[in-house]
C-alpha cells in the first residue's frame, strides 16, 4: 500500500508516526510508542544558561524558509549518527504537507548561515516535533524554545 500524506496525517492524528531503518532503506514501518514526550508550555522552563544565548540575538529565527534544506540537515549523518530515521520517501512526504500546510521548520540563522533548525506537522493544536539539527552550539536548541 502507497503512503500518501492523507494516511501520514490521519496517522499523527491517533499519535502514530513513520519512520524508517536508514536514509537509504525503501521500507516504513509506523511507530505507536506507550508514551510520548510532552512539553507544556505553561510549566515550560528555560535554564538560564540557554536564556543567556536566546538574549545573545547571535542567532536570527525564522520559520518555513528553508523547509528542504532543514530536512535535509536532520537527514544527513552526523557525529555519532551514520545513519537516520528519515529515508527518502518519508522526505517526500513531509515535503508534500510542507506545500499543505501541515509540516513546518523553524531555522536559527547566523550570519546568513543556517546553523540548525527543526521540523515538525502541526495539527489539530498540536506541534509534532520530528528531527533537529545543530551546526552551532545551541542552534537547535533556540529553534525549539
């Protein structure tokens, strides 16, 4: 059976998500895990140390104006992490609900550079934060808060 975004968003709405062995495997399996991090943002915390780079302004924020690009980051292997959930098709997919609408980033920049970002479906209310990336010291970090 053919994924298509339809079936990806009716499946975040029951909390279940894709992924995949490898960037290269031609397989998705969906994951339907016990429990699923949560942070509420009315006992959200920020330690100071990350409140002190947020006041910095060493970064620029800006959302879904390099969607492609983000994606691309979380998918690309980095210390530690030869491989990565997100293969080919599940790119695809969230590009195509990028166009809908559905997928969004939100990019730490400096000096015109991307630096790191994240990525994620917004749904009925609710932001599904999927991958991030860090080319600096705290990049992704700024990006989700």
């Amino acid at each position: 059976m053919k994924i298509t975004p339809d079936i990806v968003l009716k499946a975040y709405a029951t909390g279940v998500f894709p992924m995949s062995d490898g960037r290269d495997d031609l397989k998705i399996f969906w994951v339907d895990p016990e429990n699923r991090g949560i942070l509420p943002l009315d006992k959200f915390h920020l330690p100071r140390r990350l409140h002190r780079v947020v006041r910095t302004d060493q970064f620029q924020i800006r959302t879904d104006t390099a969607f492609t690009e983000v994606m691309d980051a979380c998918a690309a292997p980095a210390p530690g992490r030869w491989t990565t959930w997100i293969n080919h098709e599940i790119q695809e997919l969230f590009l195509d609900l990028h166009e809908r609408g559905f997928a969004h980033c939100v990019e730490t920049w400096a000096n015109d550079e991307l630096a790191g970002g994240l990525y994620g479906i917004a749904l009925g209310g609710a932001f599904f934060g999927e991958s991030m990336f860090s080319r600096r010291n705290n990049a992704s970090k700024v990006a989700l808060v």
